[in-house]
C-alpha cells in the first residue's frame, strides 16, 4: 500500500486549498496520520510512504485529468512509479522524527530520477546502450570509492554540479562519506543520487566540478580537496581551482565554509572507457582510451 504525506507545513497549507485533509490543522493531521499508519503497520500491510510535493502533485493530476481535491488523485499519486529507487517503507516510526528522513529520501530519489533521465539521454535506450552503461556506472563506482579511499577517518561531505556540453541542464547532488575503522559506512540513497548524477555528467561529455569538504572541526581548518569534468573526463584541480570552486557555489546559494583550507585534488581512476556508440545517443565520445590514471600511471584493473 503507498500513502502519500504532506511533510512541511507550507506544503500542507498549500494542499489544503484543494480541499485535502478536511479542514485539520497540520499537527492534528500528522497525529490522524501516523496513527492510521501504525494501525496498518500492526496488521502487518506494507506501506510505502511518498512525500507529497504541491507543485508536482498539481502537475500530476492536470497531465492526468484528476480533480486535485479528490480521493482517486491522491491514491493514484502515491502509488505512481515515476521516481527511481527502492520505496520508503513505514516500519511504525513516529513522524516527527521520520518526515525529515523522508524528505531527505524525497530529494535524493528526485535527483536519480532526473540524471537518470539525463543518462539515458546520453548513453540511449535499448540493449544498444546497455554495455555504455555498464562502463560508465563501474566507472563512476571506482571513482567514487577512490575519494572514499583518500579521504581518509571520519565525516566527509562530497558535492557535485554537472552539465551536458551543449548548454544541457546543471544538475546537482551531495553526499556524506563516512569512514570508520578503515571501512566506508553506507551512505544512503544520497550516495546512489551523486553516482548517476556524476554517470550522466561523464557520459554527456560535460563540465563540472566535485569537491570533498573534510572534517570542519579539524585541526588547521576544513581540508576542500577537487576535481574539475572536463568533456566528461576527471582530473585533479589545483588547490587556486578549488578556491574558485567554492567561490563559484556561493553563486549557487552554497555558503563559503570558514576555515577552508583549498588542497589540489589526488588522482582518480579514469578515464572510462565508452565503446561504441548506439544511433541517437547522446554527445559522449565514442571509443577512446581507457583504464589509465589521471597522472599516466600504469592501467588500474
């Protein structure tokens, strides 16, 4: 069973105009909620919760021909499969302390969904483009895991823009990297979200940049450690273009951390290696040379 929650009190407010949830206000409609939800928690239904977003549930049901008020939009909305991933499942949590979590779930899911679009785009549909994404998914992996590597114990946050070369769309994601005793903890779907969004910029032959934060609390300052995607290849940058960086995502909204201490990145495996491609795909670049480091180093593998 799929229910759909309103998460924020200024989506409520918004849903509520619609006639949604009966003129409750928005603490006794979490409190009605989570008690039916437990209620079928008990009786041992699987619930998949989805956040119900205004703008998109709006879009949903005008695509559709739901009256947004009714009973059939909500239902027919909750259980819609458009968002990538695996579904939230309700295990009787209280919601105040579960809608954060959701929300966070929401937005990475959002995220997948559209690098996901924007990778097919790339790579095309069909078996044609099956081994590109193979390629560019273990590609993306053994990037990943390398940062993971170098950055060492503790708490770490990666962040990342991207776009195609053509004036495609800036897409965005973060995700923490955490390290413990030698071993990467799991992340979450964030990690998921960062890895096909970096996958849709390589295989676009983009531009973009991804900066590692270290620990802010850290002896000496914040280590920012980056590497700049350039026609859809990684490289290190050096510690005057992670400064740059970092000034170009206060343009973004993103504040400066204090205490930055800009390092050059270290190098990563790369570049992928793409294959043939399939008619109507994107603008990645063919065949090319593959499993060498970025500092010309022997073949990783």
């Amino acid at each position: 069973m799929a229910v759909a929650l309103a998460v924020r009190q200024a989506d409520f407010a918004g849903l509520a105009r619609h006639g949604l949830f009966g003129g409750l206000a928005f603490r006794e409609y979490l409190r009605r909620t989570e008690s039916q939800l437990r209620a079928l928690c008990g009786q041992g239904v699987e619930v998949h919760l989805r956040v119900l977003d205004p703008a998109d549930y709006e879009d949903y049901c005008e695509a559709l021909g739901f009256d947004p008020g009714g009973a059939a939009a909500r239902v027919a909305y909750a259980a819609d499969p458009e968002l990538a991933g695996e579904p939230f499942v309700y295990a009787g949590e209280r919601l105040a302390g579960l809608l954060p979590a959701l929300a966070d779930d929401h937005r990475a899911r959002v995220r997948i969904t559209i690098a996901c679009t924007a990778l097919l785009d790339a790579l095309g549909e069909g078996p044609a483009g099956q081994p590109r994404m193979v390629a560019v998914m273990t590609y993306v992996t053994s990037v990943y895991l390398a940062v993971a590597e170098g950055a060492g114990e503790g708490r770490h946050l990666l962040t990342l823009w991207c776009h195609g070369p053509e004036d495609g769309e800036e897409l965005t994601a973060a995700a923490d990297v955490r390290v413990r005793d030698g071993r990467l903890l799991d992340a979450g779907r964030d990690t998921e979200a960062l890895c096909v969004t970096l996958a849709a910029g390589v295989a676009a032959g983009g531009a973009g940049a991804l900066l590692l934060h270290g620990d802010p609390a850290a002896p000496g300052g914040q280590e920012v450690r980056g590497w700049a995607l350039e026609g859809g290849r990684m490289r290190p940058m050096s510690a005057q273009e992670v400064f740059d960086s970092l000034a170009d995502d206060v343009g973004r909204g993103l504040p400066f951390p204090p205490g930055a201490v800009p390092l050059p990145g270290f190098a990563l495996p790369g570049p992928w290696r793409p294959g043939p491609v399939p008619p109507g795909a994107g603008p990645g670049d063919g065949a090319g040379p593959g499993g060498v480091r970025e500092d010309g180093g022997e073949p990783l593998g």
